[in-house]
C-alpha cells in the first residue's frame, strides 16, 4: 500500500491564513486578524481546527495573541527568516543550491505521490503566481518560496519539513542573484511548468528529473559549475 500523508485541516487553515498575509496581503503586520468566529467561516473550517492553526502561525512568530485585544500579524516573511540570516558570500548560495539539489528532486517525487488533491491545487497556485510574478516584471520572491515549500511539506515527510527554510534562503538568495541573470529567469519558467505539468498528472519520476534540472539550471546559470563535476 502506498504510504500517503497529508495535511491536517489545521495544517491548510495555517496555509490559508498565511497565503492572507503574504501573498493577497489582505492583513498587514500590526493588523488585528478577524475574531474566531468570523475567521474560521471564512475559512470554513471548525473554531477548534482554527485555534490549532493559530498555535502554528504562533509557533512561526507569523501571528501573535494578545490576551483581551485578539490575534495580530506578527510578521509577514515566510518561514520567518531575512536575507540578514546568509553571510553574503557567493560560497554560500552555492552550497545552499547544492543542498536543494540534494534533498529537492526526491521531495517532489514524494510530494507528486502523497500529496491530496488540494495540496497540488495549491502547489499549482503557487507556480502559476511565480510565473505572473515573472511576466509582470514583479519581484517574485515569496511566491517562488511557497511554491518549493509546499512541495517539501507535501512530501509527508517531517524532516523535509524542518528543511523548509533552508530551501528558502536558496531561493531567497538565487531570486534576487538571478535579476542579473535574464537566462536564469526564463529557464525558471520552463522548468516550474514542466514540474507542474508533472504533478498534476501524478508523475513522480518526471516531476523528481524536472526539478533536479531546474536546480542544475540555476547552478549553471549562475556559474557554479564546479558543483555539478
């Protein structure tokens, strides 16, 4: 039988409430979330199914409750880390690409095969605003992070999970590098969609080779050729 372990509901509420803040930026920091009631309709989930997500989002430092006020937007970077985290040494995102190569190209082949359905649904989400981000000339950086880490929590596999901000400091980094790079950019968007394209038909080796080429790319792009030798 095929091992397959998905996202509590309290899991996707935390995503939701995420995707709230730092994709639709509907709540800024300091913004006062909506009460219980209110949030956990929108969302369409149980009050207790949403509390045990705002134990998450606590956890993160995303949120924060303060006692008789509410909960409150804490702080709006995903997996609550700063680009201030890297020393800044090129030996650093080469090292931290490599990582991702490593660990990336089996995590999709896992996610491809036990993520549920919705969780796909919102990998695609995530791809397609990457690739808005990329034809609107907009600055693509936390799209590009929940696009790779849901992947990783789709995985099902917790370890892949305590990696998470690993794999966002690369990409972190690599955005930011790849602005000087137009090749990097362009070979982002075939690769995302051949990853995607994977996914959705269940394509496990597929969507593992689509995303060791992707991150081949970027080291290549960025001329960090020796890792690939």
């Amino acid at each position: 039988m095929e091992y397959k372990k998905s996202q509590s509901l309290s899991e996707q509420a935390a995503d939701e409430i995420l995707d709230m803040i730092t994709i639709k930026k509907q709540f800024k920091v300091g913004d006062k979330l909506p009460n219980e009631t209110e949030l956990s309709s929108i969302l369409n989930v149980s009050r207790t199914t949403l509390r045990e997500a705002i134990k998450m989002l606590v956890l993160k430092d995303i949120v924060e409750i303060k006692r008789g006020k509410g909960t409150f937007v804490k702080s709006d970077e995903v997996d609550n880390f700063t680009l201030s985290d890297l020393k800044g040494h090129s030996s650093d995102l080469a090292d931290l690409l490599e990582m991702r190569l490593i660990i990336e190209p089996m995590g999709v082949y896992y996610a491809t095969k036990r993520a549920s359905d919705s969780e796909i649904e919102k990998i695609i989400e995530y791809g397609e605003m990457v690739e808005q981000k990329i034809l609107n000339n907009e600055d693509r950086t936390i799209a590009e992070q929940l696009f790779h880490n849901a992947i990783a929590k789709a995985s099902g596999n917790s370890f892949m999970k305590e990696l998470v901000p690993i794999i966002s400091k690369a990409i972190n980094e690599s955005v930011q590098l790849s602005k000087q790079y137009e090749k990097a950019t362009e070979l982002t968007l075939k690769d995302h969609k051949l990853i995607m394209d994977f996914m959705k038909d269940r394509n496990a080796e597929g969507a593992k080779t689509a995303m060791n080429l992707h991150i081949i790319h970027t080291i290549d792009s960025f001329g960090f050729n020796d890792r690939l030798i």
